[in-house]
C-alpha cells in the first residue's frame, strides 16, 4: 500500500470496516476518548477532563480501503 498515514489511522480506519460489515450500516459513530486540557497544572488531574469525541465516517461497500484511509 502507498499510501504514508499512522498506524492509528490504519487501525481506526479497519475498525470502522469491521463494525460496519458486522451491523450492516454505512454510516459509523465511535467514540474515542481526548484529553482536553492545555495548562501544565492540569496532567495530576487528567481524569477529569477526558472528553469522549465522536469519530463519523461512511464506509461504503464499493468504497476501496486506500480511500477509507485519505477520508
């Protein structure tokens, strides 16, 4: 594969297939976990400022892996 992206792109890219192939939607919504927090007082007290962000794409069946990747 040519195309140059992280191996988390690559990992949440192929989860979003297999959750979609296993409910049968096109459209998947995943929450993943951000800190979000920006001062240097706040790293003791992390746990209270992870926030859950909504990850949406459309895995279309006729849509190539590499596309799922750039998208």
């Amino acid at each position: 594969m040519a195309e140059s992206t992280t191996m988390n792109t690559l990992l949440l890219s192929a989860f979003f297939v297999f959750i979609s192939r296993h409910t049968g939607d096109e459209d998947v919504i995943i929450g993943s976990p951000m800190i979000g927090h920006s001062r240097s007082i706040f790293p003791q007290t992390v746990g209270y400022f992870v926030n859950t962000l909504p990850l949406r794409t459309s895995v279309r069946e006729n849509l190539p892996f590499s596309a799922l990747l750039t998208t």
